[in-house]
C-alpha cells in the first residue's frame, strides 16, 4: 500500500473533477447496498422485493442482449426504481443509458471512457467506473466519475478469468478515493458472511449480486444483508471512536 494515496494527481486538476462531479457524489454517499443484476423474466418482481428488502442502487447489467431489448427493459427497470426513488445505473453502454432515462451508467476498464460517458449523459448523471488495482484506483482521480468499484475481492462467475484482489485493495481504494470524497463500492462475494471483514478492510459501500440474483427470497435475504451491512458499520464506527474522557479506563488511581 502506497504512503502517498493522492500524489499521482495534482490539486488544480483534483479540484476540477471534483466541483464537476461532486453533486452526484454526495447522492450517493448514504447508499450502502448496490445491487447489480442481469435482466430476468421475472425483473419487475425481483427488482421490487430487493428494494423493498433494502437495496437503495440499483445496476441493470446485461451483455448479451440486442439494444433494443436493453431499452426496453432498461425502461421497465427505471419505472420500478422511480417508484422508491432508487437510481438506476445501466453498465457499459452511455447511450443506451441516455436512451432509457437512466440515472448513470457504469463502465469497467475497457469499456466506453469515462470522459465520453460524462459527456453523453450530461452533469448531473452518475457516472462509475470499474478498478481492480491500486494504479487504476490512482488513475480514477483524475476521471469524471462519481465513485469507483473496487475488486472483485474473491473471484466470482460473474468476471470470468479474473483474480480476487484480496481486502488489501479495498483498503488502498478506499483511502485513495476519500481525497475527492468519492463513495467505493466493493464487489465479488457480498454476503451476510463477509460484510464484517470487509467493513473492517475500510468498505462502506457494498455491491451485491449472486446472494439475492440466486436466492429464493430476494426480499428476506435482502433484509439480512442490510442487517449485516448495518452492523458491521456500527462495529466499525465504535472501533473507530476515540475514547471519551473520564471514562472507568482513564480515572486516576486514588
């Protein structure tokens, strides 16, 4: 881990990025369970008991289909996310996002560059981007993005091929990222399970797939997961706590 997580960026460029992103930034700030999914036959209902379980961002992913069909059911997704006033995030294609009404759009590492995402989507949308590793984490400062993925901390189906990153990496991005106050979301094995480990690795902020994607109970299990998340910060945030004064620990010995 780096001892300077912030040098590789300057203060007048930093300060750039951040005026022009930082609104969208500050959205996104209490959100703690992102979920991201594939369309479904059964997307409406699935969508509507995760959100109702908890889940406060939502990530349409799908890069199979034609994008005709990813309009149409990017559309049926944002009308349920609308009703909570969840923000809808459409991965990879800004276009396709701009064409639904989207609320942002993700990108990953090869996909559409940040840059262009920000100019077809406009300002106030909400553009991420993908990071596996320290350098890229780094790099995401000077982007025009309004928070960054980090991992997958275990490897996962849904990224073929690719290495978990370890807690390590979610620490690193976590402090590289707080220098333009961006949220991190990590992803790759989120469950109830192993939400406290990570929330001690620095994670705040967690994306979800396979454990409600592939669950009998998206509602109840979305529920659980919230729970967990909801413990593990509190847990996190006592840790962190200094000391309170006159406490039994720091009274003098008479």
């Amino acid at each position: 881990m780096s001892g300077d997580v912030s040098g590789g960026v300057s203060s007048e460029v930093s300060s750039e990025v951040s005026s022009e992103v930082s609104g969208a930034s500050g959205r996104l700030a209490g959100r703690r369970l992102y979920l991201c999914a594939p369309d479904r036959p059964d997307l409406e209902h699935f969508l509507d008991a995760c959100i109702r379980g908890g889940v406060d961002l939502v990530q349409l992913r799908d890069k199979t289909q034609p994008a005709r069909a990813v309009i149409e059911r990017g559309r049926l997704a944002k009308r349920i996310c609308d009703a909570y006033g969840v923000p809808l995030i459409v991965n990879d294609r800004p276009d396709l996002a701009l064409e639904i009404g989207a609320d942002g759009v993700h990108v990953g590492q090869e996909d559409a560059p940040p840059s262009l995402a920000r100019h077809i989507m406009g300002t106030d949308a909400i553009v991420g981007l993908s990071t596996h590793a320290p350098a890229e984490a780094q790099a995401s400062l000077a982007e025009p993005v309004d928070y960054i993925s980090a991992g997958p901390v275990q490897p996962t189906p849904t990224k073929p091929g690719r290495p978990g990153t370890g807690l390590a990496y979610v620490t690193t991005a976590v402090a590289t990222a707080k220098a333009l106050s961006r949220p991190v979301f990590i992803t790759g094995g989120v469950t109830p399970d192993t939400v406290p480990e990570a929330a001690a690795a620095g994670a705040r902020h967690f994306v979800v797939v396979r454990f409600l994607t592939e669950s009998p109970d998206p509602f109840g299990d979305a529920r659980r997961l919230v729970a967990a998340v909801e413990a593990a910060l509190a847990r996190a945030q006592e840790i962190a706590r200094p000391p309170e004064a006159g406490t039994a620990d720091q009274m003098p010995i008479r």
